[in-house]
C-alpha cells in the first residue's frame, strides 16, 4: 500500500500576515543600501502594509534587528539618499519618525486598485523626483476609518508586543463615527492615551473600548486635569 503524500499548504498572500515590497529593491538596490538597509526597508513594509506609511520608533527595529540606534540612523540616511523613502522628524512632538515608502522612479511600486505610496491621508507625499513644495501635514477630513484602525493596531504592536485582533465590523462603524467629530489627531491621542492608561490593563486592547463614550469621556476629564470623574462609573463594565 503506498503512502499518501503528506499535505502541503501553499503561501496565500491574501492572509492578512502578508507585506510585500517591489522586486527592483532587490534587484536594483539591494547592492547600493546592502544587507542591513534591506532588513530595514522590509520592516518598514511590513509597518507600512497598504498605507504607504509607518512610524514604529528606532528603539523596536534595533531590537527587531539586533542592531544599534547608530546603525538604524545611519541606514535611514542611505534609505533616504536612494529615494526610497521619506523621514519625517516628529521629536518635538514626542513621537517617532513618520517614514513614508516612496514609489519608484518608473515603476508602480502597488498593484492595480491599491493606495499609492505618494498618497496620506488623501494628500500627495511629493517625491524626490518631483519639485513640488513639501507638504507634511495630513488632511484630517480625509482620514478614514482604516487610518484609525492601522494605527491602533500598529501602536498596540509597538507598546504591547502584539497584534490586536479587530473587529472589522464594529470597529470600523464606531471610528467612522468618530472621525466626523474628532479630527484623526485627536483620535490619535486618545488612542495613545488609552494604550498608556490602567483602564488598557482593565479592558485590554478592544479599539471599541477605546472609542466608546465612556473612555473619551474620561479622556477629556484626563486632559482637563479632573479625576473624579470616575467616581460616576463605578460599576461601568464593558459588553461586547
């Protein structure tokens, strides 16, 4: 009796743990940015998934590589001088470069139907091969959704270790609902604030519990220097 060949399943890049990057860094660049700038670009697409853009700290890759901060900067620079991508410093906000994957001179870094690279937040990310006026800032009217999604998750992944599970459906329905009376900053900050508070410990990392009126209503209460406000929730639980 022969014997049945064991099964095999083959990589289905439409699973959500997929990134992926544009052959020519490999084949073009790979000898110009070397090993370690390779290693760098990849985290940085994996970060960035369909958006285009990531901004995990310099302190996760080195640990995500095994390298030092001296070595991340310095491959930064070299991403940077072979218009890969974009550094956008934000030291004097507090929070971690903004890194903007940049789409390649004559090539369609996305498939058909996809973001470009040169798009956040629904404004245009000029390239080094262009000379239009640098813009920066991001069009809160245009964030949608999906931006507070990403961000939360990547944000849990950075402070926590972890990717969140989400709720696709009601997540999705309540930071839209959101977005048209909080701008995707203040989103932002709420996000952050929850993430770096004892109700995280609490309710865990639900985007749900996040935006619910109760933590916003506690957010502000935070941001206006008032505590006793919890004093109104105590038996408050959480259903999903």
């Amino acid at each position: 009796m022969e014997k049945e060949a064991p099964k095999i399943e083959i990589r289905d890049i439409r699973d959500s743990d997929w990134y992926w990057i544009s052959r020519s860094i490999l084949e073009d660049f790979a000898p110009k940015i070397g090993v370690i700038g390779l290693a760098l670009y990849n985290v940085y697409a994996s970060y960035a998934r369909e958006k285009g853009v990531a901004f995990p700290s310099q302190k996760t890759i080195a640990q995500k590589l095994k390298v030092s901060l001296r070595t991340i900067r310095k491959y930064n620079k070299i991403l940077e001088d072979n218009g890969l991508i974009k550094i956008e410093c934000r030291k004097s906000e507090g929070k971690p470069n903004l890194i903007t994957l940049l789409k390649l001179r004559g090539r369609n870094q996305f498939p058909t139907g996809s973001a470009s690279v040169t798009y956040r937040g629904g404004q245009e990310v000029p390239t080094k091969d262009n000379n239009n006026k640098e813009n920066t800032n991001v069009d809160d009217k245009k964030s949608s959704a999906l931006d507070v999604i990403e961000y939360f998750k990547i944000r849990v992944k950075e402070s926590k270790g972890f990717e969140p599970e989400i709720d696709w459906g009601k997540d999705g329905s309540l930071a839209k609902k959101r977005l048209k009376k909080y701008s995707f900053e203040e989103i932002k900050q709420l996000i952050d604030w929850y993430l770096n508070s004892k109700h995280f410990e609490r309710f865990g990392a639900s985007l749900s519990v996040c935006l619910s009126a109760f933590m916003i209503n506690l957010w502000k209460a935070s941001k206006a220097g008032q505590k006793s406000i919890e004093a109104f929730y105590p038996t408050w639980r959480y259903k999903e």
